[in-house]
C-alpha cells in the first residue's frame, strides 16, 4: 500500500510559507477528484503527479531546456547503437503549454509538472481556479492515455 496521496503539490522556494494551506487544500481537492473518477481503483496501477507552482515557465525555461537536449542526445545515442526504442524516450520529453509544463514516465507511472502563476494574477482571473484548471489539464492528458474518466475543475 502506497503511504501519502499519489498526487502532490507543492510551491518552489521563492513562495511564501504562507501559501502552505492553499497547497494542502489542492492537494486534497485533486486527490479526491481522481478517487470520485475511480483512478485508484487498481493499486498495481496508480498514476502519481508531483505538480510544483512556479511563479513562471520562463525560470524553468534552463531546466526544460537542458532535459529536452538530454532527452534527444539520449535517443539519438541509443538509435545508433540499437538500443531501446525510441517511441518510449520521447514519452520522457517536457510538454510545454500555455501556463504549464510537465513531463511523463511510463515506466514510473509519474508526472512532473510545473504550474505558472504569475499569468494568472496579471490575467484577472481567480487564481485558484486558474490553478485548478492547469492541474486538472496536465492529469487529464496524462490518463486519457490510459482511458480513465477525465477530471473537471470546478
């Protein structure tokens, strides 16, 4: 049996701790949409996100950078030789939206994703519903791979 929630978030260093219960109740919110969808209905098979707010995509910009190169060198390197296919490396590569960003592990079941924030304070919207909806969007694409119910941010 797993320990903690399958789905976690958390803020990167440059957040006030005071943003700690926003944190906590996301967190919950998100856990408990994907246990009302039923994704935790087979425990051999649980999808986990370890979602990080970020004020921007622009300051992971190095970072998603430098992993997409990796990535690439990577498959180019193992297609030379042969080795491993291809097709499940790419799986591997950051995917860049408008306000988020992440990257799946087929292998691991696991997501790591960025959610900006600094758009959605300047954009007028609610910024827990903006939030939301990015969390929702990024655990969305990932299991409708895998044909699970799709999450709604209310």
């Amino acid at each position: 049996m797993q320990q903690g929630f399958p789905i976690t978030v958390a803020a990167d260093g440059q957040f006030s701790s005071s943003l700690n219960p926003l944190l906590t109740q996301l967190e919950m919110w998100l856990n408990f949409q994907a246990l009302k969808a039923d994704w935790y209905s087979n425990e051999a098979f649980i999808l986990s996100f370890n979602f990080t707010l970020v004020r921007s995509l622009a300051e992971k910009a190095e970072h998603l950078t430098s992993a997409q190169a990796d990535t690439q060198a990577g498959i180019q390197a193992e297609s030379e030789k042969g080795e491993a296919s291809p097709a499940v490396d790419l799986e591997k590569r950051w995917r860049v939206e408008l306000g988020y960003a992440y990257q799946y592990d087929s292998s691991k079941l696991t997501t790591t994703a960025f959610i900006a924030v600094d758009d959605l304070a300047r954009g007028g919207v609610g910024i827990e519903q903006g939030i939301k909806a990015r969390l929702v969007a990024v655990a969305n694409a990932v299991a409708h791979q895998y044909g699970l119910i799709a999450l709604i941010a209310a």
